[in-house]
C-alpha cells in the first residue's frame, strides 16, 4: 500500500513538473524573458498541482 502511494507520488510529481517546464518554455519563448515571480508561481503551482492529483487519484480499497 506504501509502495503504491509513492508510485503515484512520483507520477504526479513527474506529471506536474513537466507540464511546469513546458509552460515555462512556452512563456520564455512568447515573452523573451522569465521574471521572478513567474519562477516563484510555477513552484507554488507545482505544490498545488501534485496535491490535487494526488486527492483527485483512483482510491484503492484496503483487502
């Protein structure tokens, strides 16, 4: 059951930070250049992200 949560932990993590480094690349590219507090709200961002994957996630009955 552990094992399972941090298989889906990972995910998650790899879900939203990809999804992260592509909004960031898309406004470095549109933009030209990446302010502060753009990088600040995309780890804010990721931290919220992972947290409603993980809560929105399948549940797994206990056997």
């Amino acid at each position: 059951m552990e094992r399972q949560f941090l298989v889906d932990l990972r995910e998650a993590s790899l879900a939203v930070a990809f999804l992260g480094v592509t909004v960031l690349g898309l406004y470095w590219l549109i933009a030209g250049e990446v302010p502060w507090s753009f990088l600040i709200g995309e780890v804010i961002g990721l931290g919220l992200g992972i947290g409603l994957l993980m809560v929105a996630g399948p549940r797994r009955r206990r056997p």
